[in-house]
C-alpha cells in the first residue's frame, strides 16, 4: 500500500537531512491524527522501530490506517515565502483549512 503513496525526491532528501541529524537507527514516522481546525491532521515524528501494523518505505514508517488515508498522495517538501514544510496533496481530503495543517475527509 506504501507504494501507492509518492515522496517528491526534496521529500526524500529533507527526510534523510532531518535523519541525519539524529541518533543512527530512527526512522521517519508520517501519521494522520484526529485534531486540527478540519478534523484531521498530518504527524510527522521519529520512531526508534517499526510497530506490527507498519508499512516502511526505506526510512519512512506509515501505520496501515494512516497510509489507506494517504493513498494516491504525493508528500512534498516546498520552501515558500512563510516557511519550508512538508506539504501533502491528497486526493482524498474533502478540504483543509488555510493553513494546510489540517483537512477533512
């Protein structure tokens, strides 16, 4: 299922910068949560180890829930005039407030 979901490569180079930055042997975490102005949000974390219900994608974990809720997204990492972020563009979410932190479904 993680293979339905696409990392820009400025994703996957900010994901290794950020790792290297860190104690060897994390991983990224990528988690929707309920919370946020529109119902859900995007976690990002670091994890020491991957749980039963993980899916990996090299250093990237993403529970099984989260990534049925991300399939079709592409995660991105973009440098805008209000600050550099990850920013997810799914297919799924119905709308998202204003600052692309939360969206609803």
């Amino acid at each position: 299922m993680i293979k339905e979901i696409k990392f820009t490569d400025n994703a996957i180079k900010q994901i290794n910068h950020l790792l290297s930055t860190k104690e060897k042997g994390l991983f990224f975490r990528i988690a929707i949560k309920g919370g946020g102005c529109s119902g859900f949000q995007y976690d990002f974390s670091f994890d020491k180890e991957p749980q039963n219900e993980d899916l990996k994608y090299e250093n990237i974990l993403i529970d099984k829930t989260s990534a049925n809720l991300l399939k079709g997204s592409q995660i991105d990492y973009v440098h805008e005039l209000i600050g550099n972020s990850f920013k997810i563009n799914n297919p799924q979410s119905k709308s998202s407030c204003g600052c692309g932190v939360s969206f609803s479904l």
